[in-house]
C-alpha cells in the first residue's frame, strides 16, 4: 500500500474477515451506571468532564464513599526534541498551550471500546468562537475482566 492509496489510512478493512473477534456481552445489563457526568463502578464513584485546555479530567474520585483523589488529569505534556544545532540540540516543548483535549478525535465502536459502551457528547467552544461538538467522547466502560 501506499499514500495515494484512498483506503490507506482507512478504518473499513481491506478485505472480508472470516471470523470475528469476542463480543462483549452483559447478559444483566452494564455494571457501571452514568447520570449526566457522574459514573459509578460498584465500590467506585467518580465525575468527569472533558476540557479543551487538559482533555478527559476526573473529580472526587471515591472508593467505598471515601475520597481517594480530588482531581486526576493531564496538566502539562512536555515533549523534548533534538536537532543537529546546538541551540535546537535540547529543545522543549509544552504542548498544553495548543489545547490537550481539543485536539482528541472521537472514539470508535468496537474498536476503542466495547460495543456495549456507553458513548457521551463534548461541547467546546473553540478560539474562533464557533462550537465544536464531539459525538462519541468520552466513553464509560467497565475495565476488562
């Protein structure tokens, strides 16, 4: 394949599978119960929200009622570059200025998550002032057995 392929980068496969992979199946329903951005996990319980600025954030994380972590997030990504020219040798980036979370791309069904996943919209209001609505982001899933 090569880049001028159109279906190079393509997510639909090349070619007809003859099997498919395991599916989720919750014969009882979902173990996790969502209601507007608060998720609970039997013993866990947690809010979130999904910021431009730092990406997917989780607030009053608890375990048992109990407060394990107030907010858990991404704040800062540093990324270290090197070039052959002493003043780029050891160049550092802060890639947070360019915005963690409003360049997220949306998840995909049965690939990035389950099937069974339950999938939430994300509104941000960009620079430009036009919205951006994110269809399938985050998602809540229970963790694999």
């Amino acid at each position: 394949r090569t880049d001028s392929d159109p279906k190079y980068a393509s997510l639909r496969p090349c070619r007809k599978f003859q099997t498919y992979g395991p599916l989720q199946f919750e014969p009882r329903g979902p173990k996790y119960h969502v209601v507007n951005n608060h998720v609970r996990y039997f013993d866990w319980e947690f809010a979130f929200c999904h910021s431009p600025a730092s990406g997917l954030q989780l607030f009053d994380i608890r375990f048992r009622k109990e407060r394990v972590v107030y907010e858990l997030s991404v704040q800062e990504v540093n990324s270290v570059y090197s070039r052959e020219t002493p003043g780029l040798m050891r160049a550092k980036f802060l890639d947070s200025h360019y915005g963690i979370g409003k360049s997220s791309n949306e998840l995909v069904k049965d690939m990035d998550c389950p099937y069974s996943a339950t999938f939430l919209h994300t509104l941000h209001l960009m620079e430009t002032g036009n919205r951006k609505v994110g269809e399938r982001r985050p998602s809540a899933y229970p963790p694999p057995p």
